[in-house]
C-alpha cells in the first residue's frame, strides 16, 4: 500500500473511531457532528448530495426528525454502531474503491450487495412459491456458503441478503453472522423461527437487521402463508424490538393484498410493533404457475403502489421503497450491476427474479460471474428504458431478457424461467401487462418525476 493510501485509511479510521464514541455516547445530541463527520469521509459528489437531502429532511422535516431521533434514542448500542460501521463505513468507504479498481481496470462490475438463498427449505406452504418442494440435499453446503461470503468480501461486497427458504432454518447462518462480524446481513424471515434465544444471538452479533415477511392483517397473511402465521410474526417483531434490534418488513404485493397493505392503519401497526421500514414487492409471474397473472397487480395497482408508497415515506416516522416505483431514483434495472443472486444450487443470477445464468460457483470463484459477458452485457445496455418507471427486463421491456440470453447463452435455471424465454402464450399475457402500464408510467414519469431519473447511477 501506498503512503498516501495509508495515510487516507488512518484519517479515515480516526473519522469513523469518532463517529463510533459519538454514536456510543449520546447519539441524539451528536447529529450535526455526526453528519458533518460523514461529510468528510465522503468525496463522491453524488453521495455527498444523498447526504445534504438526507441532514435537510433531518433539520426540516419533523416526522424525519423524530424518525432518526427515535432509532438513534431506541437501538441497541451495539447494533447501531455495527449499522455504522459495517454498512456505511465498511460497504461504502471501504470497500466502494475496492469495487471500482476491478470496474477501472478490467470493466468488470462489482456489485454492492449479495442475495444468496442456501436452502430453499420452508416449514411454509405459501401461494405463489416453490420452497416447500425442496428437501435438505438440495441445500448449498455450509461450508461453501462460507467460501462464497468469504470471497464477496474480499471483492468488496460487505452487504449480504439471505434468502430462501427460511434463513433461521439453517444454525450455521448465526455463525456466520458471527464470524463475518465486518459485514452487514439481512435475513429475509417469516419469523416463525424466532425464539428468545436466537433473538439473544442477533443483537450480540448486533450485524443483522432481519425483515420479516407479512402480507396484511391476519386474514391477508394466514391466506397466503398459512394459519397462525400472522399472530407468529407479531410475536417475532416483539422479540426484535425488546432488545433494540432493528427490523423491517416485506410484503409481496399482490392483487388481493394491495389495499391492505398500503393501509394507514397496517403500517401505523408495523410503526407500533418497532419496524423501521417497508419494502414491497410486485408478485412477478416467475413460478411457470398459469395462475400467476391472475395475482400479479393490475397496471393502475402498480401506480397506485408507487403512490402511497412515496406518500407514507412522506408522511410517517417510516421509511418505505419499492423496488419498481422507486427505479428512478437508482437509476432503473440494477441486475447484475448493484446486486445479484446465488440460488441454492450456486447458479449465480443477475436478480432474484430472473433464473437465467452462465456461471456455476461449484468449483468456480465468484468474480467469474461478473467477468462472464452475462452481467457485462446487462450492464452495458442498462436502463433498457429511458422511462425509469419501467425499469424491467422481463416484465416491462419483455423483449430485453430474450435477446440477452440468445446472445450471452444464458440459461433459464428453472421452469417458469424456461417458459418466459420459450412459451408464446407466456410471451402474450406479459407483453399484454407490460402495454397496459404504459399510460400510468408515463404520466407518473412526467408528474411526479419531471421525466428524470438518476442517470448517474443508471451506468454502473
Ligand atoms: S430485472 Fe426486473 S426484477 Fe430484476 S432487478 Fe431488474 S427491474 Fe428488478
């Protein structure tokens, strides 16, 4: 390492010691220090402008205000500084120049976070999912998840999502959690799992911040996942929020269970049980199932989601993001470019939606992903629409996905993925869905968006 990097990683070790003391200590009263101290670890104007939007919003807004000063005022210590450290100072400071020396030298993209799902096994029966089908054998090996986290860090990749299948399924995550303690994770849970002693574990590793899966009041969420899974739940979110671990909720976003679910009055309930955040999913018709556009949203569902969306995170000591809505603002698709997949049996996919991939990890490092033409293609054509709000490569730009495939050699991972690629009553009903939403997109796009989008980030 060069002088001049040393010198830069001792200023900034010390910013980040600072920050740490100050978080430790009395949080509330340190904001403005504490803003001012991230300021000066950051040099991407890009991010410094995220930072001034965001320190404004703190100064201005009251309900961010209260917002910020409640998790400052009711998070366990060690998970605070942990949310700190690992996310914003490990993922970003860190490891965000680690990333950019392999996009500078080689053009090859490293992506931010990692979705990885080690078992596809469920105690669940949800509508709509294939988990319950899988048994033990088709898990990834312990000890090679292991090695998979383990070289995503050293590529730079501090942020781990774990999916499934249920994560608390498997005991050997928590050691992972534990040995891993630099990185960030977040289980994506039913919760059904939780027990006092594993809520224990989490805020001694004080690195996991899981959401938990609800999709409405109970009748909406025992329909879907089965009976008595909504009273579990509430009761996770008790264990989490007695001991100041940070949590949030994710809800696929169906037909049915949009109203609820974008409900003051369900939200006002999620903010009461501790949950800091909402993140909705659009039900994609991914499964191969035919009954899968039946529950997927209609296009004036789609805009309306993005509209209270925006109006809750407006409004409420709450912060909410929906990965299609929101697309403007990360500059549309981010497949393959931000994150990626790596499905239970080490297919690494660009999302967690398209099961297409040309890298197996069995036997094979993870950086030969991002170096296959797969993900450099995607990126290299990424936004696929300069309407942001239409972001998709399946199911907005129907066409995207095939052509890719055709000309990476891209293979479906599964059934329902095979089928978007070669059925043409498939290819029919998307095309159909994707048509429909044009109106709502472009209208949206004009009033709410003034017809830009974050171009910046939009090239990765
Ligand atoms: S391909 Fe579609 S679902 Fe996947 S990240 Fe892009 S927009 Fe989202």
């Amino acid at each position: 390492m060069e002088l001049k990097d040393t010198l830069e990683k001792v200023a900034k070790q010390t910013v980040i010691n600072k920050i740490v003391g100050y978080l430790d200590k009395n949080p509330e009263e340190n904001m403005d220090k504490i803003f001012s101290a991230i300021r000066f670890l950051t040099k991407d104007e890009f991010a410094l402008s995220q930072i001034d939007f965001v320190y404004n919003y703190y100064k201005n807004d009251k309900s961010k205000h209260d917002f910020i000063q409640n998790i400052l005022k009711n998070t366990d210590k060690k998970c605070l500084k942990k949310l700190f450290t690992n996310f914003f100072a490990n993922a970003n400071w860190y490891a965000g120049p680690k990333r950019q020396k392999y996009l500078d030298k080689e053009n090859t993209g490293i992506p931010f976070v990692m979705l990885i799902s080690p078992s596809m096994r469920c105690p669940l029966h949800c509508k709509g999912c294939y988990a319950s089908s899988f048994s033990k054998k088709d898990d990834i090996p312990p000890e090679e998840v292991d090695r998979i986290i383990g070289e995503a860090r050293e590529l730079g990749i501090y942020y781990i999502i774990i999916l499934g299948g249920e994560p608390f399924f498997n005991d050997y995550l928590l050691d992972i959690y534990e040995k891993y303690d630099d990185m960030m994770f977040t289980p994506f849970t039913s919760g059904l799992l939780l027990t006092d002693k594993i809520a224990d574990r989490l805020k001694k590793c004080g690195n996991v911040i899981p959401m938990l899966s609800v999709e409405g009041f109970e009748k909406d969420t025992d329909d879907r996942r089965g009976k008595g899974t909504y009273k579990k739940v509430l009761k996770a979110m008790d264990l989490l929020n007695e001991r100041g671990i940070l949590f949030g909720v994710s809800s696929a976003v169906t037909r049915t269970n949009i109203n609820a679910v974008v409900s003051d009055e369900f939200t006002d309930m999620l903010i009461k049980k501790g949950s800091k955040m909402s993140w909705y999913f659009l039900f994609m018709p991914v499964n191969g199932d035919d009954n899968d556009f039946d529950m997927m949203l209609t296009a004036q569902q789609r805009d309306l989601l993005g509209k209270r969306c925006r109006e809750i995170r407006d409004s409420k000591q709450y912060f909410t993001i929906d990965f299609f809505n929101d697309a403007p603002y990360i500059g549309g698709c981010i497949a393959g470019k931000y994150y990626f997949h790596v499905n239970s049996k080490e297919d690494v996919e660009p999302c967690v939606f398209s099961h297409f991939s040309t890298v197996n990890l069995k036997g094979r490092h993870l950086i030969d992903a991002f170096r296959d033409p797969f993900f450099k293609k995607l990126r290299s054509i990424q936004p696929y629409n300069k309407n942001m709000l239409r972001p998709c490569m399946m199911i907005d730009n129907t066409e995207v996905i095939r052509h890719v495939c055709k000309e990476t050699g891209a293979k479906p991972d599964d059934l329902g993925a095979e089928k978007m690629l070669t059925d043409p009553i498939f290819h029919e009903k998307i095309t159909k869905s994707a048509h429909e939403f044009i109106p709502y997109a472009e209208k949206t796009w004009k009033d709410v968006f003034n017809e830009k989008g974050n171009d910046k980030l939009s090239k990765g």
